[in-house]
C-alpha cells in the first residue's frame, strides 16, 4: 500500500507593523533593504528579520533607520511606537507656557515684516498665525476673510480666494507641486493625501495636476498675485514673492513642522501701496 507524500507549502513571512512602516519609507526614499541596512550600518540579515518581527531591534537601531531614512519628528515617534517604545518627542500645542519663546520668534518674525504680508502655517497648510498686513490685504482683495482656514483650500477654492488670485494657475501649480512632493516624503500621512484629493476635486483643476511628475519641482520663490482694483484704487495688482523660515534642529514635533511664509513687494508700485495701507489703518 502506497501513500502520497505530503506537500508543505512554504508561508511567507508577513511584515510586522514596524516592517510595513520600514518598507513604505524605503520605498518612498528608493532604497532596497540592502541599501538601508548598508547605510545603517546593519546586516541585510538582521534588517529583514526586524522588518518580518524575528529581531527585536533597539532603540539605537531605529534612530539609525530613521536617519538614514531622513524622518521627520512625527514618523520617528509613529516607528518608535511600532516597535514598542515611547514616542522620543514631545508634541506642545502653541499655547502651552513652554512655546512662549517659540511664539515669541514667531510674533517677532512676522511683525518685522509689517507692512507687508506674512503668515505660520504647519505641515497641513492650517494657518496659525498672520500678521496685520496680511488681514489688511486679504480684506481688501476679498471684501471679508478666507472661509477656510487653510492656504491650498483658500487658493483652490472659487468661492474664497481663488477669483482675487491674478496668477492663480501658475500658484495652484507650484503649490500641487509642493503638496505631491510631501506627500511622496510622508507617504503615511493620511492628512496631506485627504488634502489633495479635496483640492484636487474643486471644478476647474487641470487634470495634469492629479498624478505627481518626479521631475518637477517646485519654484525657488513662491510668486502671489492679488488682483483687483480696490487693491491700489487704479487697477493695479499687487505682487509679492515669498520666503519660507523653518526652526532647523527642532526637538519639538510641533516646532519642527512650522513654516513662516513672508511675503515680500515684487515691484514698486506694491510696496508704496502696503505702506499706505498700513498708515491708513494706523491714523
């Protein structure tokens, strides 16, 4: 009597939380696992049994993983606590009593930059702060404030601020750019990916626009055009170029994801009309 021999199929290990995390940053960053461990300072063998849950790896360990990944605060802390750790940095709203110096820098930075515009916004666009030439422009180019709180809503929306917004095609299309390229370094972050598909709905948006190109990138400058004739009472826009001020070696997840726009006349004609603007309102 003869019996059939037995077949076992081979069950490939399934990567852990911790993995999936190391294998979404690798692929965002092009790196194969051999490319990371080489660069960690790691065998390829013990990079993969971290990644399929066979090797408990140290805290040590991911702080080189993350840096050789180039991490962000945030998605350090999300790779600490996949692995079973406390996240390593703190996340301070602005308000709490230990921000005070940060806020400080922040109310000095913009109000330096009186009379012209500027604005703080954090890694999803939200606006945090503006200074008092920012609401005197947004007022008079809009007749009111934005509805939304956000720069990609308040430009990609027609109904907020997108019909005062001369160069609006060329701006929407850098700032796509820019949205498609965070997304591309944090590719975990489901906050920036609802964010372009809502500003990607609004009518109007070219369809170009959905799939991100590798080889773009965005202008070195920002340029912002507000048009209108109650701008400088004769049918002028005004136009501004724009500088963003990030706080480098942040140990603060909150810290490190601000970013200070300051706007800046690029002609003439629209510093003389920020400045009387701010006379106006101060006499």
């Amino acid at each position: 009597m003869t019996h059939a021999a037995a077949t076992v199929t081979a069950i490939p290990s399934q990567p852990t939380p911790l993995g999936l995390l190391l294998r979404e940053w690798r692929a965002a960053r092009r790196m194969s696992q051999m490319d990371l461990a080489l660069e960690a300072g790691v065998s390829t063998r013990h990079l993969s049994c971290v990644e399929t849950g066979k090797a408990q790896p140290s805290r040590e360990l991911l702080a080189r993983l993350a840096d050789t990944l180039d991490m962000p605060l945030r998605e350090r802390n999300a790779l600490l606590v996949a692995a079973g750790y406390a996240p390593r940095y703190s996340e301070a709203t602005l308000a709490t009593p230990a921000m005070a110096p940060v806020r400080q820098a922040i109310d000095f930075i913009i109000g330096q930059q009186e009379p012209y515009p500027a604005l703080v916004m954090n890694r999803r666009w939200d606006v945090v702060r503006i200074n008092r030439a920012t609401a005197r422009i947004v007022n008079l180019a809009r007749g009111g404030m934005p509805r939304h709180n956000n720069i990609l809503r308040q430009v990609f929306d027609p109904e907020d601020m997108r019909p005062v917004m001369g160069n609006w095609e060329s701006l929407a299309g850098d700032l796509i750019c820019h949205l498609h390229n965070e997304l591309a370094a944090t590719p975990l972050d489901q906050g920036l990916r609802t964010l372009l598909d809502d500003v990607l709905a609004y009518p109007g948006v070219p369809a170009r626009w959905r799939s991100r190109d590798p080889d773009a990138y965005p202008l070195p400058l920002c340029t912002t055009v507000f048009a209108g004739g109650a701008l400088d009472g004769e049918g002028h826009p005004l136009r501004f170029f724009s500088t963003i001020t990030t706080f480098g070696s942040a140990r603060d997840v909150t810290v490190e994801e601000l970013r200070i726009e300051c706007m800046f006349p690029a002609d003439e004609r629209t510093a003389e009309r920020c400045k009387a603007l701010a006379a106006d309102s101060s006499a």
